[in-house]
C-alpha cells in the first residue's frame, strides 16, 4: 500500500534516507527467520531438508506464540514486517525526530505496515516510491476493503482459514504481535528460504532484480531474473519462464557443483540481475544458504548440476497464480492511490473556492472601506470651506467695526474743531 507525497512540515528527504537505507541494503528474506525458527523448534538443517515441512509439523506455532523476545530477529533482514519495525526505529532514533513521531503497527493480511499518528507518515515495503503519507480515515478504509476481500476468499474456498494468520485488522500491533504473525505465516505456508534483492532508485523508485530461491521438496536451488519495471508483480511471464537450477540428482558431482558456484557468483556480483547492492545484500543471508548447501549434500547424497529450465506449463501456472496475486495487491495499491489522488484533487478544488470566495469578500470590502473614505473626505472638504467662510465673515466684521470707531473718532474730533 502506498500513497502520493505530501508534506510533512520536517525534512522529507531525512526520512526517504531511512527508508531508502533499509530497503537498499537489507534484500526481501526469509533465511533470517527460518533460522530462528529451526533454533527454537532444535531442528537441525538436515532436518529441514529431509522433511521441508518439519517446522509445521513441530509445536513451534505454541513455542513462538509464547515467545516475547523477538529482538535480535528484529534487527535482521526479513520481510514486510522487519522493514516497517527497522525504519520506524530509525526515524525515531535521528535527531530531532524522536519527539515528532509514535508509529503504530497494523496487520493488513500477510502483509504488515507502520503509520505515525502525529504527522500520518507511512511505512511500507511495497510502496512504488518510498516514504509517504496517509490520513488516518484513508487507513481505515483500506483495512475495510481488504478485510472484505480476506472474508470473501475464505468464503468462497479461495483461502483456507488458519487460526495461526489473522486478517486484516483496525486494531494496531505491537512490534512482538507482528513478528510473530510473520512467523506463523512462514511456518503454516512452508515458505523456502529465498532472497530477493531490491534497491530505491535515485528517482525514488522502487526496483527488484533477482530472485534465489530454494525447492526444497523439488531438491533445486532456483536463480530468477525477476526485474521488472513495477516490481516482482509487473514482471514479463518469458522471465519468469526461463530460469537458471541447480538440481541434486544421480548425475551431479564435484566437478558440476563447481560449475554451480561459479555460475551463482556471475548471478549475486551481476549488477543487471542482483543491482548495486545485490553483492552486498547477499553477505547477509550467504551463511544459511551455505547451511542449506551442504545438508542438502549430505541428506540427498549428491552434489548439484546446472541446467537452464523453460518451465513446463504446470510450473508457469503455479507461477502465474503468484503473479496474480501479487498483481492483485499492486491493483488494490493502484487503486486506492487513484481514489486518494481523486479525494485531494476535489479537496484542492474546494480549497481554491473557498480562497476565491474569500478574495471576493475582501475586494468588497476593500471597496466599502474606500467609499467610507471617500465621504469622509468630501465632508471634511465641506467642513473645511464652511469654516473658512465663518472665519472670513468675521475679519469682515472686525474690519467693519473698527472703519466705524475711526469714522465715528473722525466726526468728533471734527465737531471740536
């Protein structure tokens, strides 16, 4: 899920560092957990090649319930619920920051996601471009729409219900609540242990390259150029159909198992397949890959064999179901970010109006205030005239009074005379 930009009143592009840095050099995992979970069931990696679906058979989903000490795990490369805990712990930790936000974790069904209530800041692994923002009703809406869609899959057999993964839900998540609906979905869907390297482009675009991943039932190790211009949702099926294995069978020896570490050196230090960091990336999950690599060798009791597969048109379906349900979250993401853009865009509008409205009001009144100012000053000019009139027919008077004393002084003195 993910929004369009907007602004947050601090230095966005602090916060696109901490998202970018997470996304950037941790890959998409599940080696980390797989691991945890094998440590706490004490299962061995042999164990967990011979019998892939050891950890669902186990008490684990009990052990990992009871669990409260998930630290260490959180601070690992993982999946969706990793990514949102470790950004939102970075933001909080740069200065200046720590007082701005208080992050809030929700469930949306196999996926997990953080939103800060005082600033509505996002974060969000399958965002198409980084750090975003949502409002609080725009945030319940989607959990509304996919809690219809988890309802209507489970009624119509699409999905079966398991009481070890919740749907979506309104309510928020603790750090703990969330990483262990991340593992009880790992060990209830058999996930194998895979990695997929990703990267945040300088034009703040999410990019995903190749994918390895282990067949465990298969007895593969599987290379997918998986690079597409939307993400692992929007690949071409043709990459998808041609794949690069690594199979363990009668016909593998020393020799071919050298030939398949060259060839998956070529794959990891490919720029074009595994991007900028995709060596970088690998360091993190190479180990339990390596622990894989050699149970597998010493539980199928061979070594592996290259070959490059065109999946038949079985594999292509499982692929393309996948695909389509990947693409299927990328359409809700789609969507509701069209129908945000649509609510913003009338909110402008309304906006405008109200300032238009609001200039037009002030225009008049500009105006009633000049006509005000105008009669204030023609009354004045009329006050002004008038007193000057008064003042004259006074010195008139004066001057008269005093012609009268002089003629009158005048007669006397001729009188005298």
């Amino acid at each position: 899920m993910s929004t369009s930009q907007e602004s947050t009143g601090y230095d966005a592009w602090s916060l696109q560092d901490s998202w970018a840095y997470v996304f950037t050099l941790t890959p998409y995992t599940t080696f980390w957990m797989i691991d945890f979970l094998l440590k706490k069931a004490n299962l061995t990696y042999e164990d967990y090649v011979e019998n892939p679906q050891a950890l669902r058979e186990s008490r684990i989903h009990h052990l990992i319930d009871a669990e409260i000490d998930f630290e260490e795990l959180l601070r690992q490369p993982g999946r969706c619920t990793s990514f949102a805990i470790q950004v939102a712990r970075d933001i909080k930790a740069e200065a200046g920051h720590k007082e701005q936000h208080d992050f809030q974790f929700y469930n949306l069904g196999r996926h997990r996601i953080a939103r800060c209530t005082k600033t509505g800041l996002l974060i969000d692994s399958a965002s198409p471009s980084g750090i975003s923002v949502l409002r609080e009703d725009m945030l319940v809406q989607e959990i509304q729409a996919r809690a219809a869609r988890w309802s209507s899959r489970l009624s119509s057999g699409q999905q079966q219900l398991d009481p070890w993964v919740p749907g979506p839900s309104q309510e928020p998540l603790s750090q703990t609540q969330c990483m262990r609906i991340c593992l009880h979905e790992i060990i209830s869907e058999d996930k194998n242990p895979f990695c997929l390297f990703r990267q945040l482009s300088i034009a703040a675009v999410t990019e995903h390259f190749g994918l390895v991943s282990w067949e465990l039932e298969e007895r593969k190790l599987e290379l997918l150029n998986t690079r597409g211009k939307r993400g692992t949702a929007g690949q071409a099926l043709y990459n998808l159909r041609h794949t690069e294995e690594f199979v363990w069978d009668e016909y593998g020896d020393a020799e071919s198992e050298a030939a398949c570490r060259q060839i998956l050196n070529r794959f990891i230090e490919g720029a074009t397949v595994s991007g900028s960091f995709g060596k970088y990336q690998w360091e993190t999950c190479k180990a339990f890959h390596e622990s894989i690599w050699s149970a597998a060798n010493k539980v199928w009791g061979t070594r592996p064999r290259h070959r490059t597969n065109w999946l038949d048109d079985d594999n292509l379906n499982a692929f393309e179901l996948e695909l389509d349900h990947q693409e299927m979250i990328m359409k809700d993401i789609r969507e509701f970010e069209e129908e945000q853009e649509e609510r913003q865009r009338k909110n402008n509008l309304s906006i405008l109006r109200a300032l238009e409205r609001k200039q037009e009001e002030e225009e008049k009144q500009m105006e009633y205030n000049s006509s005000i100012l105008r009669s204030l000053e023609t009354d004045e000019e009329a006050m002004s005239m008038e007193e000057n009139l008064t003042r004259l027919r006074a010195l008139q008077r004066e001057e008269e009074e005093r012609q009268w004393e002089y003629n009158f002084a005048m007669e006397r003195e001729d009188e005298v005379k």
